[in-house]
C-alpha cells in the first residue's frame, strides 16, 4: 500500500468499511409485531376463559358434563334422545339428587351450555394457539430464543384442560356437590399464570432486542423488586380467592368490616385436624382472604410511593393506574360480602383480580425497561 503524505486530504469517494451489526442484532428478528398480535389475541381470550369459568362456577354448572370428551365433547345434544342421555349421566352424581332434585331437562340445558360454552372456549384457544405456533414456526418467522417461550405456552395451555378436568372429576362422587376447592385453586391459578407470561411476552415483543438492552440500563431495580414481591403477594390473595369460591365462603359471612357480626370468626378452628380450617373452614378462609387484600392495598400504596420517585412519567403513570385499581378492587370485594357475592359483583370483582394483576405486571415491566425521557417526551 502506497504511503500517503500526513496533510493529503481524504477524498469523500474513499471507500470506507462497511458497518456491521452488533450480536444482540445478528440473529433472525422474526415477526415480533405479528406475534405480539397473536399473543394479545390469546390474553383476549384466556380473559374471556377466566370470567366463563368464574360464571360456570358462580351458576352451578361445572358438573353439568360429566365426561371429558376432547373432540367429540365439541358438539352438543341435538336432538331429545341425546339430552334425556346426557341428562340421566347428571343424574347419578351427588350435585343432582342433593342440590337439583326436582330438575327439569330444559333446566339442565341450561347449565349444561354454560359448561360446554366453557370448554369450548378452551378448545378454541388451543386452536388459536396452535395454528400461531405451526404457522410462525413452519415459515421461521420465530425470533431467535423465542421458540421455547411460545412452545412453553402451549404445553401450559394442555396441561390447563387436563387439570381442568381433573378438577371436575373431583365433584362427580364422593358425596361432592361442587368442585374441591384445592383443585379449584390450581385450575385458576395456572389461569393467570398463563395469563401473565402471555402479557410479559408481549410486553416484551413490543421492543427490539437493542431497544430492551438498552432500556434495562436505566431499569430500576428496587422498583422492579419491590414490585415482584407485589405481583406474588397478589397472585397469593387470587388463590385464596379460588379457595373462598370452591367453598361458597364469600356468601356465608356478610357485612363489612366484621363478619357476620363478629371481628374474627368463632368457628374459625372447628375443624380437624387444626390445618384444614386455613383451606376449608369458611369463616377462617374469608377472613384470611380478606388480611390478605388489606396486605395487597398497603403494599401497593408503599410501592406507589416508591414509584413516585422515578425520573421516568411513563413509569409513574403506570403505578398511578395500578394503585387505582388496587382501590376499586377493594371497593368491589366489600361490596361482594356486603351483598353475599352476587353473580354480577361476584363476576366483576373476577375481572377487576385479572385487570388488577395485569397492570402489576405492566407496572414491573417498566421498572424494568423504562421508556427513555427527552426534552421532546418519552422515547424507547
């Protein structure tokens, strides 16, 4: 290579080397927005599930179907014969002759559909999921290390309809006339479980990988902590809130801020062994239901405040939204042992656990990854 006087000026058609790309950008970007639409159409769905299966409950339905038939359960009674069959199955098991004695088989219909509207939801979101998954795989359109989050997602979704009728069985003898609320608690749990990685993943699809790299520099770690700690507490008061449903406790001990009248439930230790009262006692699953969510205010009102230090207005806001919604939540669940839970109040204070739980986790999402904030506004 010729030398080159020191002062010679560099011509502008010097060819220069060519950038190239960083790791974190070598790898397959894939359709993170058509997969962010796909995911935000299963969480519509899996919502739509929760409040069904909250409605199924709340109705008395659950034990309408007593088989489990994945493909051929899709399709119900056509005709008179098929619903005298399928009405005699509901016969035999404990609910019918204890609960619906004098049942009528336009009565059965009734729950039956809700029941199967129930399930067929579940079949309709592995569909969903399914056809994504094949289709995102089959033209490689997965970004890189997403496979297994998106394929993860699918084998919760088949573990859920097993323990879902799991959960059934547990009502079909025995003396049942409803669900075991343990197998209840499970079912519902996994639900939002399932619920909260949809919602996380899609947070996170919503950002390039360098955008993400980047913001998680400025993450606030306390915060985000703080927060974690927040969303498990929630999750807690959610499972003890399938466990006052399993056993029809919020009806039993009205009123508010006693129970009944009374501060702490007298009935509270009357079964035994002493462990049993924590998950089957009426009285005692209640009030613990209820410190809990006294727990979950205060929490949240300390997290609140810790968030109102952050330099960033899009984090601040979403912890202003969370805490609001952690006050109509409380405000809902009074009402519901105010007026011994009602399928409307019972239903919406349902939601109000999904829609509450959500914005935690979107709040934690920008602890972690906040929006950058510029003279000209918030920036990624």
């Amino acid at each position: 290579m010729a030398k080159r006087p020191v002062f010679q000026e560099v011509s502008d058609a010097t060819p220069q080397p060519a950038a190239t790309a960083g790791m974190i950008d070598s790898g397959p970007v894939g359709a993170r927005g058509a997969i962010r639409v796909w995911l935000i159409v299963l969480f519509v769905l899996v919502v739509a599930m929760i409040a069904l299966g909250g409605a199924t409950r709340l109705t008395g339905s659950g034990l309408s179907i007593t088989e489990w038939k994945p493909v051929t359960g899709a399709i119900p009674p056509m005709d008179p014969a098929a619903w005298d069959a399928e009405f005699a199955k509901y016969q035999q098991i404990p609910q019918f002759s204890e609960v619906n004695p004098t049942m009528t088989v336009d009565e059965f219909k009734w729950i039956y559909y809700w029941e199967w509207s129930h399930r067929l939801l579940g079949r309709l979101i592995g569909l969903v999921w399914a056809v994504g998954f094949v289709g995102f795989a089959a033209t490689r359109r997965i970004p890189t290390g997403w496979t297994p989050r998106l394929l993860g997602l699918g084998l919760l979704g088949g573990a859920q309809g097993a323990i879902g009728w799991w959960m059934v069985s547990s009502g079909l003898g025995n003396d049942m006339i409803r669900v075991a609320s343990y197998r209840l608690a499970i079912h519902l749990g996994l639900a939002f479980a399932i619920l909260g990685l949809i919602a996380w993943y899609a947070l996170l699809l919503g950002w390039t990988e360098a955008q993400l790299l980047r913001a998680r520099r400025a993450g606030e770690g306390k915060l985000f902590r703080m927060t974690t700690g927040l969303m498990h507490l929630a999750f807690v008061q959610i499972l003890y809130g399938a466990l006052v449903a399993g056993i029809d406790a919020g009806r039993q001990f009205t009123g508010w801020p006693q129970m009944g009248g009374e501060w702490f439930p007298a009935t509270a230790f009357d079964l035994t062994p002493i462990w049993h009262n924590f998950f089957e006692n009426a009285g005692l699953v209640q009030f613990i239901h209820r410190m809990i969510g006294y727990l979950v205010a205060i929490f949240a009102v300390v997290v609140w405040l810790r968030a109102r230090r952050s330099p960033h207005a899009v984090t601040r806001g979403a912890y202003s939204l969370m805490l609001a919604m952690v006050a109509l939540q409380v405000v809902l669940g009074i009402m519901n042992v105010v007026h011994a839970s009602p399928l409307h109040l019972a239903l919406t204070h349902q939601v109000g656990a999904v829609a509450l739980f959500t914005l935690i986790i979107r709040a934690r999402f920008n602890a972690c990854y906040p929006y950058e904030t510029s003279v000209r506004g918030t920036i990624r």
